[in-house]
C-alpha cells in the first residue's frame, strides 16, 4: 500500500483537477461538496471563532478550500497557512496553542476520513480534537466532510470512470521518484520500480463493510468507507467528539460537520 502523500505530487494534481472537469457529474464526492460549500460556506465560516488559526490537513482540488477563504476574507477574518504532513498540521497546532492562545480550526475535506479505516478514523478524529480544543467549551473546533453514500452503482460510477485512471495510476510514477532519489539510482532506471503496464486498477463495492475499494493490484486496496447516521454517531462517540452543527443538502449524501471535544 502506498501511503497517499508519497502519490500525489504537483503533477497529479493538475491531473486530478483534469479529472474533476471530466467526471464532474459522476464524481459526486466532489460535484456534493463543491455544491455545499458555494451555498452554504458563509455560515460555516460565521462558526469559525475570531482570529482563529486555520490549518488545512488536505481538501484535494484547490477550489475547495478557496471557496472558503474567499468567504473568510469577505467577513475580514484573518487566517495564515501552513504546509506539511497531518502529523506536522496537529503538532503545529499545540506548538501554536501554547503560545499564542489563540484558537484553532483544522479543515479536513474531500471526505479524506473515509479512507481511514473505522478505528483509525475515530483515532485521528480525537486527535485532532485534541490538537484544537483543550476542553469542551474551547472555541477551537475541527471542519470535516463525510460521505454517507452506499448506493454501489453510485459509488462505482464515480470512481470507475476511464478518467480516472490517469490519477490513480500516477502515483507510481511519483513512489518511483521517490525511491530513485533514496537509493541514488540513475535517471534511466526510473521506471524498473514499478512497470505500470504490469498493473491494473480495479474498483469494487463492498456492501456488507460499506466502502468503495480501488486496487493498484488483487492486494493492494484504495478503501473509502461510507457513515450512515448510525455510524456517524459511532464514529463521534469513540473519537470523543460531538457535532456542534452541520451543513447538508437534501440532494447530497456527502456533508460537512462541525466537531468539537464531548463534555467528559
């Protein structure tokens, strides 16, 4: 399995904002989220504390994240950037916290979550509750989509689509990069780590865990899980958290949710 930050590079990308043009109807994940934040992200940055500190642990396609700055700026709340890892993200925050007293919003979108396992999933979401809230009344909180989605021919669609492929299949070219710089190995000898012709991309439903699997090979999964309420709440309660709001459309099964630390 290669982990997601050693896939992307700037070129896919561009490649992945070529897909979302391509596959904007069958890719809802994008099309719902996109659809939610044009109608709805004046108030969910109305519920971002004054002078908040605002760290994005990832959205995908820029547009997403713009959407909301653009609406940050036109409320004249100010905000500052950071780039690294979701570990570098959290443990900027406490660093942050301690001296500046400031509070915190950490935005995790594009319905990242899904593609951490259950347990996993509540793990990183108390962790990052921790990271932002330092007890329930705090006004740090945490911004996240999740996809509600079960509906196979829906999933399939979206991520099954020839488009597709050229994103998926980049990430070997990347993780290829990646080895030869470790290992010094010539420029010519970039593609003996991984032959792409010798793999093949494989999406699949699983109705009975709930999630979309995509496969570089038989072994190797890309996995998504979908919440349903159930599940959301499941989810919320083993990582510690309650959802203070929430924004949704009664055409998308994808929304946004906003976290903070359960009173203990």
């Amino acid at each position: 399995m290669l982990p997601q930050n050693n896939i992307i590079d700037i070129r896919a990308v561009k490649v992945e904002d070529s897909i979302y043009e391509a596959v904007l109807k069958d890719y809802y994940l994008r099309h719902e989220e996109i659809h939610i934040l044009r109608t709805q992200a004046h108030k969910m940055t109305h519920k971002i504390a004054e002078n908040s500190a605002i760290v994005d642990l990832g959205s995908g396609s820029l547009d997403k994240i713009v959407t909301l700055l653009d609406t940050l700026e036109a409320q004249k709340k100010k905000c500052a950037a950071l780039h690294g890892t979701f570990e570098d993200g959290l443990e900027w925050i406490k660093e942050d916290r301690a001296t500046s007293g400031r509070p915190h919003c950490v935005l995790f979108l594009g319905s990242t979550i899904g593609s951490f396992s259950r347990e996993n999933a509540a793990n990183f979401i108390r962790k990052m509750a921790a990271s932002t809230c330092t007890c329930p009344g705090d006004q740090g909180s945490v911004l996240l989509s999740i996809d509600s989605c079960k509906l196979p021919t829906k999933v399939l669609r979206a991520f099954s689509s020839d488009a597709v492929v050229p994103f998926t299949m980049a990430g070997f070219q990347h993780a290829s990069t990646i080895i030869r710089d470790a290992t010094g190995a010539a420029e010519g000898r970039l593609t003996d780590v991984f032959q792409v012709k010798g793999w093949y991309y494989l999406s699949e439903y699983d109705s009975v865990l709930g999630r979309h699997e995509a496969s570089y090979t038989p072994r190797d999964r890309d996995i998504h899980h979908k919440y349903n309420h159930a599940e959301r709440k499941e989810l919320f309660s083993k990582a510690g958290v309650v959802a203070v709001d929430a924004w949704a459309d009664s055409t998308c099964d994808l929304a946004f949710y906003q976290l903070k630390l359960a009173d203990q």
